[in-house]
C-alpha cells in the first residue's frame, strides 16, 4: 500500500552545530560554508533539521576545503532517510522483539501520529536488519569509512522506544557520518557500553581524536573506563537544552516584570489617537515604539525576549530623555 499523502509538514526546526570547529586535517578553524535542510519524521513529530555545514578554508591545509557535517545529524536518521532512527528502533523493537507483523507494526506507528506507509515499514525493517548486520571487523568497509584521515571522532546514541523495550546503541564515526556499530540491549548499563567502544577501538586502527553523546551518566563513565585517554564533548544541542531550562524561566518572569511597568501606554495612545498636531505625532510614534517592542520576542535559549524588551525600553527612555532636554 503506497503513501497517498504528500511529505507532511514540519511542525518545529532543529539547528544543528559542528561540535568540532577546527579542520581535523591543520587543526585551523572551520568557517560555515552554507546551511542544509532536512526534514526527518520522528516520534516526537516532524523535525526540520537545520544543518551548519563547516569548511577548511586553509589554502595550506592538505585537504583544503574539507567540509564537515554536524555531528548530531547521525543521531537523528540515517543518511537519506526520512524517517528517524527513533522509528526505526521502534519498528524493529516491535517486529523482533513482539513479534509483530508489518500491517500490525505500521498501524501502531500510524498510531504514534507517523505518516508512513505499509511499504516504508518495510523498508524500515530491512534497513534496521542492515544496521545490526554491520560488522565492525570488516576490514575493508573500516578502510573506507576511515579513508585517508588520520584520526577519527565518535558519536555514541542510545534509543530506547518505550520503556520495557531494549536500547537500540547506535556508534557512528562523525567525520565520514557512518555507522560502525549498531547493537540492541537490554541495559544501559556502562559495563556494556564499555564493551562496544572497546570493541570500536580495537577494529579501528587510528587514534580517536574525541567521542561525542548527549552525556547520559551511563555513556559518560563506559567511556572514561574504555577510552580514558579521549576528551568527551556533548552535544552543543543537548547542553544548550539543559542550560535554556533555567535562563527561560528567569527571561520569562523578566519580561513578565517589565511590562508591568509599561501598562500606561495605551491609554496615552488613545488620548492622542485623534490628534494631527507634531506633538501628538511625536507621541504616537514613542507609543508604537513601546508597543512593538513589547510584541518582538527573542527565539530562546540564544537570544532571551526579556534581555531584549529591557534593552529597547531602554532605547526608547534614552531618546525621551534628550527630547526632554531639548525642552521643546
Ligand atoms: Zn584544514
């Protein structure tokens, strides 16, 4: 049964940043070269991914325009996909480990609010057969993902569907966007996880420059104990997140605060409204000044709408005040 509807819209954007900055080839920082979109179907909705593209703009660099992808972008689908890898752990978690056929499997995802057809499902599970098929001894599909870098960045996710379901542990290399491992568990239990990064390291063959995760308590101490010697980073989404919980709430009572204090503009507009004279001109356009400023919002965590409420209310004072110095 095919999909009779088009692409469903995307109902909120995600920008995703490399976490490494600096050309893994001269070390030189990397500049952003462009943006690219895609949009992935997820459980938790339709997400268009926003993705900061770097470049080594090094003239002396040997892989001199060198262009990274953001590392995070694995973590949400597998290349050229649109579905997310969170539907795929969810298909293959209900196909092999409930045993459930692809019309019963497509319509709980159908359920779960996931545009997809019973042929996608299919796909989905012959792409998550795949994932767990991929062997990370293989010695020729190593040398191609590794290729002629020198050093390599890994990625390590865990998705887990639904509580009671088994963790879905995904392990990519971030310079080349492949998967080296992919494993399901039934824990998230750090002595596991040790085991896969260990058995990553070993098959590997070249230094590992950094892992990035998301920090989970588990990941952070397999890796100390797997690789002790290689610096953990999060993802910049993922701290970003956490840290925006706090400053929100603060902006919000912020905003909330000062608008209080700007009440009053309204009824001073309307004992203007009607007026033609330069003095009630003049009133009108402090009063509209006020007034969008209250409506213009900041898109948190990076720009907070209380910081910039205060910061042209205080543009707008200024300018009262030296009106008022002139005196006329
Ligand atoms: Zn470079």
């Amino acid at each position: 049964m095919a999909r009779n509807q088009s692409q469903p819209e995307a109902e909120r954007e995600e920008v995703l940043e490399c976490v490494q900055q600096n050309c893994p080839h001269c070390n030189k920082r990397m500049r952003n070269k462009y943006d690219n979109y895609r949009t992935v179907r997820t459980l938790a909705g339709v997400i268009r991914l926003r993705l900061k593209i770097r470049r080594c703009y090094n003239g002396e660099c040997e892989r001199f325009g060198y262009v990274l992808r953001p590392e995070a972008e694995g973590k949400w689908a597998l290349p050229q996909h649109e579905f997310g890898l969170d539907v795929m752990a969810l298909a293959g978690a209900l196909r092999y480990g409930e045993h459930r056929s692809v019309p019963e499997i497509h319509h709980q995802l159908q359920g779960r609010g996931i545009c997809v057809s019973q042929r996608s499902v299919s796909h989905l599970l012959e792409r998550y057969e795949e994932l767990l098929a991929l062997c990370i001894s293989n010695k020729r599909r190593l040398q191609e993902i590794v290729g002629g870098n020198k050093q390599v960045i890994l990625a390590i996710d865990g998705m887990q569907p639904d509580v009671g379901h088994e963790v879905l542990w995904v392990i990519r290399e971030c310079l080349s966007g492949e998967i080296l491992l992919a494993r399901t568990l039934l824990s998230a239990r750090s002595e596991d996880l040790a085991v896969l990064l260990r058995e990553v390291k070993e098959a590997i063959g070249v230094p590992i420059a950094g892992v990035i995760s998301d920090g989970q308590q588990s990941i952070r101490k397999a890796v100390e104990v797997a690789l002790p010697e290689v610096p953990h980073g999060l993802c910049h989404f993922h701290y970003l997140r956490e840290a925006a919980k706090v400053i929100y709430a603060a902006d919000r009572h912020a905003k909330k605060e000062l608008k209080k204090q700007v009440r009053g503009v309204r009824a001073i507009e309307r004992s203007v409204t009607n007026n033609d004279d330069p003095v009630s001109k003049t009133v009108q356009g402090y009063c509209l000044a006020v007034r969008s400023a209250l409506t213009d919002d900041g898109r948190p965590p990076l720009e907070a709408s209380g910081l910039k409420l205060r910061s042209q209310l205080t543009l707008i004072e200024q300018s009262l005040e030296r009106v008022a110095q002139k005196g006329d």
